[in-house]
C-alpha cells in the first residue's frame, strides 16, 4: 500500500496538465474501490459466528452458552472457574449484557492485583482523609456497580479478612466506606471468577466456608481449550482476524499445515496464548503463516503427535 502511495505521488509530481491528472484522480477511485472489497472480503473471512459473543462449537461450549442463557436473567451470583486465559472475563460479560441490568453499569476488581490494604476501600469506597492518599471522598465498586453487575476477578486471592466484609455487604446489601459512619445500600448482581479450586482453600482455611456457600450458587465451568474439540480452528480463524487488523499489510491466513500444528498443540495458557501466538505469527509472516512461522514449542507439537501416532 505504501508503495503505491509513492508511485503515485511520484506521478502527480510529474503529472504535466489537468488530463493527466483526471486520468490520476480516475486511476485512484477505482483503487479505492478495489481496497474497499478487498476489506469487506476479509472481514467476511473472519466473520465466524458468535454465541454470547464468543467463538466455539464445542459440545462443552455449547453446555457454557446454555448455562449463560439460563442463569442470566436472575440475580442469583455466578462463579466461573476456568483455567488462565479460557475467557472468564467474557463469560462475566455476557451474564451482564443478558441481564435485565444490562443497561445498568459493569464493573470488574481483580482482587490478585488490588494490594490488600487498598482492596476495602476499592469495594467499599472512603472518605476524605481516612488513609494516607485519600485526599477526597471516593465511591468504591460496588456503589459504582449498583442497578449493575460487579465482577469480581481471582477472588480465591481475596485475603480472609477482606472474605468476612465482602459477605456481609452481599447478605445486607449495604456497604460502608472506610472512615465512614454511614452505610450506603447497593443493588449489584455479583459474578465471581477463579482459576483455583475454592473447595480446597476452604479446607486450607483460606478461604472462608460461609463465604464459599454464599458464591457457589450457580457455577460455570470454562472447558480448557484443549477440550474443545473443533473449536481451535473456529478461534483461530477469528482471532487472525482480529490481530491481522493491528498489522500492516494484507490481511493473513494459516496454511493447513500450520493449522494442524495449533490442533495439536495442549494450549496451556488456552484462548489468549493462542491469540498471543497468532499475533506474533502475524507479525513474522506478510501473507499466509507457515509452521515456520509458529514458536518452537508449537512446532514440536508436531514431533510429539508424530512419535504418538
Ligand atoms: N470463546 C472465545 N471466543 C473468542 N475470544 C475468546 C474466547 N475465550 C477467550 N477469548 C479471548 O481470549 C482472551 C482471554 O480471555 P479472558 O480475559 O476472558 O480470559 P480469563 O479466563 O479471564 O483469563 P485469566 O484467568 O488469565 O484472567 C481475551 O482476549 C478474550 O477476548
Ligand atoms: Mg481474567
């Protein structure tokens, strides 16, 4: 593309009088016109169908989606257990858009990532001057979520003491902030996401079992993409199409061969190492991606298949 840009600045330079530039102006729509096919035509390439936007035939997908669809018109909490990367961050999101609160706010806390003293006050919110660093009044995530969904990440990583007020805010639905007399009521749907097994912290006695009863309601559990038979493909496909768009260039395909490499492989870091994968093969390649475009331990998939088989 940008080589045509040149050639063509390069002719109007030299463009002598108005005909040769009619001619130029001519040349230029129906490249234009061109250009544009040529993106509808691939964008219709990655056009794979989606269920609660995401991508998957699988008989294990298929049972998630129809979970999804019962579970999100109720306010009952939902915990989706999932290995990292398998899209539990999209599953919160359909509950969300598939609830009569759809309308209303989402918001998302990762408790792995909040430090433990700060993670009150993220939920609950504060007043002015209650710690060092609140220098006003803050609402926390659950007023911000309330008439909406609250989304709450890793929560296997929320600390004990932490557990006790998260579930006395979910059975009183009211909050109080840090440094503050006042309770405020909030109105959230709660949606839980974890990839350790709760049950087993609760026998390790970090994880509190009133809490544990309280969020293990509904439970969805996200298939790793390794037992998703088919679906690798279907990604694939789509995920290509999303990250040929960061790149320049035409847009990229996979050779059979390259494909059946990422079919054989255990994707261990699931949905989003295979898109971290396809974007770098995307960057490597500027057509149609080899197996030589694939990291190595991709391409060894293909010796180990061989050595099974
Ligand atoms: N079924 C799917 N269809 C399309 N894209 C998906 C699907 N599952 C996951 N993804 C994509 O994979 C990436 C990871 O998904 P997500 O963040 O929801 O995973 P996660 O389970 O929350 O991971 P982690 O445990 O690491 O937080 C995102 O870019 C997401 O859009
Ligand atoms: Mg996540």
């Amino acid at each position: 593309m940008s080589e045509l840009v040149g050639r063509l600045e390069a002719l109007i330079s030299e463009a002598r009088d108005a005909g040769e530039l009619a001619e130029l102006a001519e040349a230029l729509t129906v490249a234009a016109r061109e250009a544009a096919r040529a993106v509808d035509r691939s964008s219709s390439e990655s056009d794979v169908e989606l269920h609660c936007g995401m991508v998957g035939e699988s008989e294990a997908m298929q049972r998630v989606y129809s979970l999804i669809e019962r579970v999100a018109p109720s306010d009952v909490p939902v915990l989706v257990y999932g290995e990292t990367g398998t899209g539990k961050e999209l599953v919160a999101r359909a509950l969300h858009q598939r609830s009569p609160r759809a309308k209303g706010p989402l918001l998302a806390l990762n408790c792995a990532a909040v430090s433990p003293n700060l993670i009150e006050s993220e939920l609950f919110g504060h007043k002015r001057g209650s710690f060092t660093g609140a220098v006003s009044d803050r609402d926390g995530h659950f007023v911000a979520a309330s008439g909406g969904t609250l989304f709450l990440d890793e929560i296997g990583d929320m600390p004990l003491d932490m557990q006790a007020k998260l579930l006395r805010a979910l059975e009183e639905r009211v909050v109080r902030p840090v440094g503050s007399a006042k309770s405020i009521p909030v109105d959230i749907r709660l949606v839980a996401a974890t990839n350790r097994d709760l049950a087993e912290l609760v026998e390790e006695n970090t994880f509190r079992s009133d809490l544990y009863y309280r969020l293990n309601v509904v439970t969805i559990q996200l298939p790793a993409l390794r037992e998703r038979a088919g679906d690798v493909a279907l990604l694939a496909r789509f995920l290509l199409g999303r990250v040929s768009r960061e790149v320049a260039g035409a847009p990229r395909s996979l050779s059979p061969e390259a494909l059946e490499l990422l079919e054989t492989y255990p994707w261990p870091g699931n949905v989003r190492q295979l898109e971290n994968e396809l974007r770098r093969a995307a960057a490597l390649s500027d057509g149609v991606i080899g197996p030589e475009d694939l990291s190595p331990e991709i391409q060894a998939a293909r010796h180990r298949s061989a050595e099974d088989g």
